[in-house]
C-alpha cells in the first residue's frame, strides 16, 4: 500500500501547478481562488489539479458555505521524505564502505 501512496503522491508532484499549490499551501491553509490566482488557468482547471492533489493525499480540503479551503497533510509528505532518506542512508552507507576499501582501510 506505501508504494501505491508514493506513486500516486508523486504522480502529483510531477506537475508544476500542482507543486505550486502545494508550496503555497506550506505556507497555511488557502482558499481555492487564492491558490488559483498565481496560476494562469481556469477555475475548473484549478479544482481538477486540487482533485488529483486531494486523491494523493496530499492535499485535504473543507468547504465551509461557498468557501472551499485547503490544506496540506503532513503526514503524507513525511511518507514522502522518510522514503527518499532510507534510500539515501543505504547509497550513503554504500559509498562509505567504497571510500574504504579504495584507501584501503578495510585491507
């Protein structure tokens, strides 16, 4: 299920609009015109981005009236960040031990 959440979460990533809703989302929670006013695109285009951010996970939105406002979960983001840094520890350990064994401190 965690590979799922990834794909999907990164599929999400992979598209401009969508990650600069997500940085100014960083920022607090926003309305979907404040997050749509930056971007250079129409309402619906904007709700189907947040739509895809919403199924990933990232992204968890309210309406409240006629005001729809958004939200980042942080909790998926450090799924995200948990995964690249066991990724990274294992590449780190890697090239330590080749860093040894080329100065031959394992000989």
């Amino acid at each position: 299920m965690l590979n799922h959440s990834l794909d999907l979460m990164y599929a999400a990533l992979a598209d401009g609009s969508r990650r600069t809703m997500v940085d100014r989302l960083s920022r607090g929670p926003a309305s979907v015109k404040e997050l749509a006013t930056p971007l250079k695109m129409s309402l619906p285009a904007v709700l189907q981005h947040l739509r895809v951010l919403e199924e990933s996970g990232l992204v968890r939105s309210e309406k409240v009236g006629r005001v729809r406002t958004c939200r980042l979960e942080p909790e998926a983001l450090q799924a995200a960040e948990q995964w690249i840094a066991d990724r990274r520890a294992g590449w780190v350990s890697r090239l330590d031990r080749l860093e040894e064994f080329l100065n031959g401190e394992d000989r």
